[in-house]
C-alpha cells in the first residue's frame, strides 16, 4: 500500500479543508485520477492518484482541517485489487468509517439514510442551511453518493407546500411549535471563510481606512456599449460589460496619481511601475480576488477576456495560486447584486479598491434643467497613511471623467 498526502499548497499556505471525496475506499483508481479536493483560503487543490489501484483507506473525513504532509488515505496499487476489496468491504464495513457505502455509491439516486450525517459539500451544506432543507432526505447525485449544491436546490424546489391551518384553533396550546425545520443549525468555518475573515480584519486593524464617494453619469458608455456590443461580440467574441471600461479607466486613473497603487514596506513606500488589477469575484466557497497581471498593457477587448477568464475560473474552483499572488489594486462590483452604494474594504496590503454600484436613474441638473440619466454612485477605500485625501478625489474624479467621455480612453 502506498499513503498520499497533502501536498504542498503555495506559498505561506500551511492547512487547508478536505472539501470532497471523489472515490469511496474500495473503488477502483486510476493514475492521475483526483481522489479528493482539499479547499485552501484561495483556491481548491485536487489530489490524484499516484498510480493505479485501489483506495483501501481514508484517513480524514469531508470537514477536517489538514496540514501540509498530512496522510489522506492509502492505495493499494495493482487493477486486480479493486475485485477482492471491494467485497470485503461491502461484507464487513468498519465502523470507523461511515463514509465507505459501496451500496450507496452504486446507486445515488436512492434517498439518504435518516439519521446519520450524509456526506454533503460545503456548499451543499450551507444552501440546505439557508434553504431549511434536511439534507438527509436528499438524493446525492455526485461521485459516490455525495450531495451537491443542485441536488439540495432540486429538493427545495420540489419539497410538498405545508397543509393549510384552520383560520381559528379552539384552543391553542401557548407557544406551539409550527416550523418542522431546525430552528438553528451550526456549521464549522471552512479554512477559506476563516482566512477571508482574518484578511478583512487585518486590513481594517492595519489600515487608516477611509472611503470617499462621486457619482458617474453612465449615459455615454452605455450608449458606446449598446452601439458596440453585437459588433464586438461578433468580432471578439467577448460579450461586453461595463467592468473592462472601468477597469481601463482605473489603470489610466493610476498612471496619473501612483500612490494609489502603491503599498506600504516598512518605513518605506513601494510605487508599482505596473498594474496588477484584482477582479473580486463572488463564488459558491466564498470571495476570492484573482488579477490581471499588467493590466495597463492591455486594450479594453483584452482586458474584457481577461476579466471573463479568471471569473470562469474563480467559480469552477480551477484558480492558481499565481492567479491571487501580486495584486496593487483592487475592483469590486456590487451592483450586480443590486447595492446602491458601499464602502468596500481594502485588500491588504493593497492601499486602495474601488466600488461599483448599482445603475439607477436619477433626476439630475444639466444645463439648469432637470434631465433623467443613469447614474451610477463609485467608492474609493484608501489608506490614509500613504494616500491623502486630495489625490484619493482626484483619483476619483479622473475616473469620472475617463467613464462619462470614454471615447478619450482611446487616445491612451
């Protein structure tokens, strides 16, 4: 037999959360195939096999903290294992490891067991929380009988409505229980979620945070995009957002005034000749803020591949530890969720992140008449120490005057 372990993570990662089990011990390996899916704080590491075989032990359960080095499991190598282990298995199953069912592997469309705690990803788990879904009732539809988000989602959907109440009750009893779900449930932070909460509070104990505010009348890009899109979108293939023309405004915007991308060493200022550009992006583990290296170099239509790049692979979980190393400054988006304006939180080390918001249309003065246009409010989070106020607005200001004539970009 031959042990695997946590291999190494990157750089100053030391631990990570065993996410998911691919394979069930008694189940037949080949090499390179992935085994299980460790979460770090940035991004999800999958383990293969080493060589062909049978997985005959798993030392950790979905859930548990691991370090580097840590033993995972052990495969016993050789095709023919897998026909006298899995048998063996089925016939007495140790009771140290609940997660070895073959029964319920072979067939995952079978309703799981009540009572016991049925193998769920994280994010299975925290829809099902949101949800009030009992996640023992859920059919697992992934490898091994294992419940993924969608199957959570699918249940939901499908539960039966709740039996209509009688408009009066003779004599209720006082403080009936009328919900059949967990009034509250308890979940353990997963090493990304710890991380990002570590992050936050290091940027705001570390930081002199403050966050000044303008407004962007977004009549003229918007009037570019929907003259652009279908051609771009033709020519580029790239289906043209608002984020690369703010992306370029902000690189140009940083050429003007450097400090706000730059980081504090030590008693010492470090000014970046170049833009790395950090597209926070929402996925089902958590926030994760992938960049653009050389941001600045790049044209809108490349930058605009660029962003869809990384977000494709923040949510499919395939993120490199280069994709989130190096950032100097930060975009983050919240009007896609509908936030009308916010003070983003700056991520440390970085000295500024700029906040988008939410399109809304709004009575403006122009010309001493009062016009409708979609405006659009913006945030600049900064550290006081290194930016003052000044440049922080001028900052802002430039932006605003790069988004509301974006034709001038061109001349950059």
């Amino acid at each position: 037999m031959a042990s695997f372990q946590v291999p190494p993570l990157g750089e100053s990662i030391v631990e990570a959360t065993v996410s998911r089990w691919l394979k069930q011990v008694g189940e037949a390996v080949a090499a390179g195939e992935t085994l299980v899916e460790l979460e770090t704080d940035k991004i999800t590491v999958e383990v293969p096999a080493l060589e062909a075989g049978t997985l005959s032990a798993r030392h950790k359960n979905e859930g548990d903290v691991v370090n580097v080095g840590d033993a995972l499991g052990e495969v016993t190598a050789g095709a023919g294992a897998a026909a006298g282990a899995a048998p063996a298995a089925a016939a007495a199953p140790a009771p140290s490891a609940p997660a070895a069912a073959p029964a319920a592997a072979s067939a995952p469309s079978a309703a799981a067991p009540t009572g016991a705690d049925p193998k769920a990803s994280p994010a299975a788990r925290r829809t099902a929380a949101e949800t009030g879904t009992d996640l023992s009732q859920v059919a697992g539809t992934g490898r091994g009988g294992v419940v993924a988000k969608v199957d959570v989602i699918a249940a939901s959907k499908s539960a039966p409505a709740p039996a209509a109440k009688p408009a009066a009750a003779p004599a209720p009893a006082p403080r009936a229980v009328t919900d059949d779900g967990p009034r509250e449930t308890r979940e353990k932070m997963t090493t990304r979620r710890k991380r990002i909460a570590e992050n936050l509070l290091q940027s705001q104990h570390n930081t002199a945070h403050l966050t000044t505010f303008n407004e962007i009348d977004m009549t003229a890009v918007s009037a570019l995009r929907d003259r652009m899109r279908d051609k771009v979108e033709k020519t580029h293939g790239l289906r043209l957002s608002y984020m690369p023309f703010f992306a370029k405004a902000a690189c140009l915007a940083l050429d003007a005034y450097p400090t706000v991308n730059a980081q504090l060493d030590g008693e010492h200022i470090v000014y970046h000749h170049y833009v790395n550009l950090g597209i926070a992006v929402a996925s089902d583990a958590g926030l994760v803020v992938p960049n653009i290296k050389d941001a600045n170099t790049r044209s809108l239509i490349e930058i605009g591949h660029d962003i869809g790049a990384v977000a494709k692979k923040a949510r499919d979980g395939k993120l490199g530890i280069d994709d989130l190393m190096g950032g100097t400054f930060t975009i983050t988006n919240g009007g896609v969720f509908g936030s009308l304006v916010s003070t983003p939180i700056i991520n440390y080390p970085q000295v500024g992140i700029l906040g988008l918001h939410k399109i809304q249309d709004r009575p403006v003065a122009e010309n001493g008449q009062v016009v409708i246009r979609p405006m659009m409010y913006v945030a600049l989070s900064y550290d006081h120490r290194i930016i003052d106020g000044q440049q922080a607005v001028l900052f802002l200001v430039r932006v605003k005057e790069l988004m509301e004539d974006p034709a001038s970009m061109l001349l950059y």
